[in-house]
C-alpha cells in the first residue's frame, strides 16, 4: 500500500487535498499536521475522512517544522488518539509516553536526517519493543552501503516495518519496501510538494513501478548510472512487465563513477537479475565481465549486463539500435542492403560508451568518421580505436560534415536550453542531426537544426529498441514495443522545445 503524504499550511486546503488523493485511488494519507499555520483543530480535521490516515505532528529535528511547544504536541498526539485516528505516529524517544487507547495503531518511528548510525538494528530493535504496530526507520543515506542496511532491516523485523533510505542514493528502498515486507511506503501527491529527500509521488509508484503489484517473489532489475533520476528506463521496462503479467520490477540505483566494482559486490544481496547500464559506467563494466557479445567485443562498451551461472554477461543492445535508427531516418538501407551512411561524412560529439558505439557502428557501414570531444585524450584514443580522425572541441563547428551525432549528455533533462553545438554546425540545409539523448524528446540541439532546414532524427527510437532487446535478454519474450514506447510518450509528454 502507498500512504500519501500530506501536509498544507490551511486547514480548508489540508481538507481539499484530502478529497482529491481520495479521489485519485489513494486508500491511506499521512496527515502533517505541523504544517499548519495555526494551531490544529482536531475536530475540524477528522469530522470527515475520505481515507484511512496516519496522524502526524513532526518536529523539526525530525523533518518537520513544528512550531509550537512539545507538550502540546504530545498532547495534541494523545487527542487524535482518543478521536480514534487510524495510525498515530510516535518518534521513538516519545512512545513511552503516550499509551495505547482504543483501536488507533501506532507507529513508531526513528528520522536521522543526518546519515544511517552504525546502530541500526539496535535502534529498530528497541522500536520494536515499544508496543508498536509499524516500525518506521527513516535515514539519510550516505552511500549504497547506507542503503542496502536499511532496506535489508525488513527481513529481520519481528513487526511489520517501513524501511527508507532517504535521498537519490536510497529512492530504491521506497520501491522495493513491498518484497521486504514493508506494510506500505510513503509518497507525495504533488510533485512540487515533497516532505523528504527522494521522495516520490503516488502517481510515480503506482504508474511507473506498479507499487501495490510488489510482493517477495517479485524479480529485481536495475538501471545504474549518475546521473540516474532522469532515467525513463523503469516507466518502459515495467510497463512491459505489466502488460505481459510479469512479477518483475526494474529500480533506479545511483552509482557514482569508480564505485561499479564495488556496488556491484554490494548488490548481490539483492539477487538482481539484470542491469541496464548508462553514463558513466559502459565502458568500466567491460572489464568486470566474464563473457561480452559481439558488439561489446567490437566497441568495447557494453549497457546490459545479465547472469548465467553466476558469470557476468554483458552485451550492447546500443549498437544496433542507434544504427537502425540513424539508417531508418536517412531513409533505410539502398538497393542490395547498402547502408545510407556508405561515404558519408559524421561528426561524433563526445567520446563515452554511446559515441563508441556509433562511431564503430558508422565506420564499419563505411561512413568517414571524425570524433570530437571536451577532453581530446579520450576522443584520440576512441579514434586509434576506431580508426578514425579526431578535431578539438573548438573546432567543432567548422568541421566538414553531412550528419552530426550528440553523445553527449549536454541538452538532456532537466538542463533542456543547453546544445553540444553553436548554431553554425547545421552550416548545410539537408544535414543530418541525429541527437541519442530521449529526454526530451525533442532537444534543443535538434532545434536548431530544424531551424537550419536540416533533417533531426531524436533518440526516442534508439532507446525503445535498445530497451526492448534488453527486454528479451532479461525475460526471453519479444518485447511489446508499442506498450514501451507509448509509456516513454507519455512520461515526455510535458516537455516540448
């Protein structure tokens, strides 16, 4: 179950609120009521109540930001309860203080805004002994490490408990409370109005990770990478795990860069039966495997990493897809299977795991490929590589070129007014600007190419059909590509250039 935060600085819009979470399929709320402006008035709030709720009053050194004394609210606590509240929730110093009363359960709860003490289990343990129906452990983590800890405190819990890692390094912990036990988890209903680093909205849980579909059997996938937040790879997956009835679940996890092997190590705990891999790991990951397909093989980058036997097996669904997109939108292979891309000159932008994999893929469909990148130790050695010239960053602009590719994540959501390139690149009406970044789809990069009268290609088909040959290799089903590519639609749908 999600139980929604909420919390409003009026009582009338606490009520509204209440209504319209109802309304919108929420079965459980969190009412905040220290974000009132004025004292509460209990009576007022609980006359009518569209949902269950769990009563709230946080202080500050807690998260929230009460602002009267603390006997009033203990005592204001102890008045929910004789109204005969759902859930109350009692930081754990002040359980002891206030009884059991009628049917209202109570939640006991510890909040470390801090970091994750090495005591955790001490302190979930003494939670548990203080007559309490839900355990609430909530700390900042500081690492996947920090992480991994609390999650993992719901499979030793002797009462039902709500695991969260707060923050990006922990989002996974709110996802995957469900297999571990957790009575429910807690989001936002307004993606404006969030109560706690990392946390989601009802509709993220519910339409991108199916929430209420989670159960202990459930199959773990995950996309790594840092960034990660931006990463539609679990809106797609899960929605093609949904519709073919799938117990599986992919979750975000931030990995930051020189840290893969290790968490690597550390995520075996949670037996993951397949990663996507993004920025800035594609080419580290390489290393790590114990058999690579063709195409990591050729490219020396690899975005899918599964498990047989306990070996790790990478492979790059990248490299197909970005040349299957680049082709169809230079208007598909000629007669006799000639790729478009024969004698043409391209300009690749950046020089990570994407850039390998298309200027390999270019060069070998007999394309002139020249690399350019910020830093030109990593461009050179991509072109001795590849076998392929290299120009400075500077000089991008005046380079001889008839398609030019962004492998750069420079335009992608949020940073959407950023471009690779100045408006002089697209010097040729007719040019090719094919851009890998599907967040937003249409980016500013493709924008002043279609101001240039030359042709964009965006990458929302490149990730579709890279996602859906991970699909395969996770699952051994053909992916149902419409269903991913209209849940990617509809999660890029408010952002336009």
């Amino acid at each position: 179950m999600i139980c929604v935060t909420l919390g409003r600085g009026r009582h009338a819009s606490l009520a509204e609120e209440w209504k319209e979470a109802a309304a919108a399929g929420v079965e459980l709320v969190e009412l905040r009521l220290d974000c009132l402006r004025r004292e509460p008035d209990l009576k007022r709030i609980l006359a009518n109540r569209p949902t269950p709720l769990v009563f709230t009053i946080r202080r500050g050194v807690d998260g929230g930001i009460w602002r009267g004394s603390e006997d009033r609210r203990q005592q204001l606590l102890r008045e929910a309860i004789a109204l005969g509240v759902d859930y109350v929730d009692l930081e754990m110093d002040i359980a002891p203080k206030i009884r059991r009363f009628g049917k209202t359960k109570r939640i006991v709860s510890y909040h470390n805004l801090k970091k994750t003490p090495a005591e955790l289990i001490e302190i979930a343990e003494q939670c548990d002994e203080m007559d309490a129906d839900v355990v609430k452990i909530a700390t900042k983590a500081e690492s996947l490490a920090d992480a991994l800890r609390v999650l993992s405190l719901g499979t030793r819990a002797v009462v039902p408990t709500v695991t969260i890692a707060m923050g990006e390094l922990g989002f996974f912990t709110r996802v995957l409370g469900a297999k571990y036990k957790a009575p429910f988890t807690y989001a936002g209903i307004n993606p404006e109005r969030t109560f706690a680093p990392g946390m989601p909205t009802f509709q993220v849980l519910k339409n991108d990770y199916a929430y209420d579909m989670i159960n202990a059997e459930t199959e773990v996938y995950a996309v790594i990478g840092d960034p990660i937040e931006q990463s539609l790879s679990p809106a797609i997956h899960n929605a093609a795990f949904r519709h073919l009835g799938l117990n599986k679940v992919l979750v975000p996890l931030l990995i930051p860069a020189g840290t893969l092997e290790a968490s690597l190590k550390e995520l075996e705990v949670l037996n993951i039966q397949g990663f996507s891999v993004t920025i800035p790991h594609k080419e580290e990951l390489v290393k790590l495997l114990d058999q690579k397909d063709g195409a990591v093989e050729r490219t020396g980058s690899c975005n899918t990493l599964v498990f047989q036997k306990g070996k790790k097996i990478g492979h790059n669904t990248d490299y197909r897809a970005a040349m299957d997109t680049l082709e169809a939108g230079m208007g598909g292979l000629k007669e006799g299977g000639a790729s478009p891309l024969m004698d043409k000159q391209v300009l690749i932008l950046g020089a990570g795991g994407a850039a390998r994999s298309i200027s390999f893929g270019c060069s070998r469909r007999g394309a002139s490929v020249t690399i350019t990148n910020r830093h030109d130790a990593r461009a050179t050695k991509l072109a001795e590589e590849v076998g392929c010239r290299t120009v400075s960053w500077a000089q991008r602009a005046s380079t001889l070129a008839e398609i030019v590719v962004n492998c750069t994540p420079v335009g992608m959501h949020p940073n959407v007014d950023d471009t690779p390139v100045p408006p002089a690149t697209f010097s040729t009406p007719g040019m090719i600007a094919f851009d890998t970044i599907y967040h937003p789809e249409n980016t500013m990069f493709l924008k002043l190419a279609r101001e240039r009268e030359c042709i964009p290609i965006n990458g929302v088909d490149m990730f579709v059909g890279q996602a859906a040959e991970q699909f395969k290799l996770y699952t051994g089903m053909d992916a149902p590509k419409d269903i991913m590519r209209a849940a990617l639609k509809r999660k890029l749908g408010p952002i336009r250039l």
